[in-house]
C-alpha cells in the first residue's frame, strides 16, 4: 500500500478534483510513499504528511496490522456504524486485492463516504501474479460504484510503470484508477452481476 513515483502524475489529476483534498481524510491502509525520483510535491514519508502540506489537519488510516494506523478495522468484517458517512474521502490505494472479502471491503467503503463525498480506489486489473489475493475484472469495479449511489468522476487505466492505458484487455499488470462521488445515502449493497450473463438471460 503506497504512493510510488512512476504514478505520481495520476495523483495530481486527483487531487485535482474539487473536493476530493477534503476532511475528514480516511487512507485504506496506512499509504507510504516510495521511489528515488519522487518530485517535490510528493516528496514526503508518507500520504498523511503529504495531505498535511496540503493543509488538512483530520487524516486518519484504518490498517489491521499497521501501529501507526488510528483504526484497526478487519474490513473483512462489516464496519461499526458509528463510521458509517464520517468521511468526505475515503482512499484505496492498493488495499482491497489484498483482502479475502471484497464485496465486503468495498461495502464498507462505500458507507464510510458521507453524500457528497468521495471514494478513490487503486486495484490491479490484470496481471500482478501473486500480488495480493485477487485480480479484478474493471467491469466489476466500476458497475460496484454505479450501483451503490457512485457518480463516476475519474477512471483511467495503467500499467505498473504509470504509461497510459486505453485497451485494458490486450496490456499485461494494468491498474484501474476510479473516484466516484456519493450521491445519496446507501441502502442494501447492490452486488454487480457480469452483463453478458444477464443480457443472454433476458
């Protein structure tokens, strides 16, 4: 879970986005930041002091395994209500392939969000063998937060090394980048289903 060097020009597109630099600040997992060429306005430890310049004083990270993290949620569990809309941004940066239950990570995300509010997240799509638990298909991604009262406002795709990618299906290690806003309060969690299999169905 980290900011690398090679991306940092995807950053600043989304950070970029008004109101996405906003408080309260939620990292999913406690986001270092790494590379021998890091520019100077990504030239920090990690993402808390980088939001820090940036002039917010509310960020905080849920990480099980982490000390410096400020919750110690198991995200493959339903999260305490009284986190439920707290945060104005909630970050994913190379979390949910790592955990066994992603309907239910991204489930809590997605209530963790406050309307209004933004949820970024940063997952492979393809490739990374034996990174993490899980590669996803995007269709999956991006029908999870259309369904779930998302808006989408940023999606891109790249490769490992941060070059652009447009078709996803023929690249290898590819990397999905998503924010969508929250534009009401969830209700029941509403489950992607794959649409070819729907469409053949009706």
């Amino acid at each position: 879970m980290a900011i690398v060097d090679c991306h940092t020009p995807f950053y600043r597109e989304i950070f970029s986005i008004p109101g996405f630099v906003a408080e309260p600040f939620l990292m999913i997992g406690y986001q270092v930041i790494l590379g021998e060429a890091l520019p100077e306005d990504f030239d920090f430890e990690d993402m808390k002091q980088l939001l820090h310049a940036k002039g917010l004083a509310d960020v905080r990270a849920i990480d099980l395994f982490d000390e410096r993290a400020e919750l110690k949620y198991d995200l493959n569990s339903p999260v305490p209500r009284i986190e439920w809309e707290r945060y104005r941004t909630v970050c994913d940066i190379g979390t949910l392939e790592h955990l066994f239950d992603t309907r239910q990570c991204m489930e809590n995300c997605m209530r963790m969000v406050e309307p209004g509010g933004r949820y970024f997240l940063h997952t492979p799509v393809r490739g990374y063998d034996r990174h993490g638990l899980h590669t996803f298909n995007p269709e999956l991604i991006v029908e999870a937060f259309r369904l779930n009262m998302f808006e989408l406002e940023y999606l891109k795709y790249s490769s490992r090394n941060g070059e652009p990618i447009d078709a996803v299906q023929h690249a290898d290690s590819t990397l999905i980048w998503i924010v969508g806003r929250k534009t009401a309060s969830l209700d029941t969690f509403q489950v992607p289903q794959q649409r070819r299999y729907t469409r053949a169905r009706r």
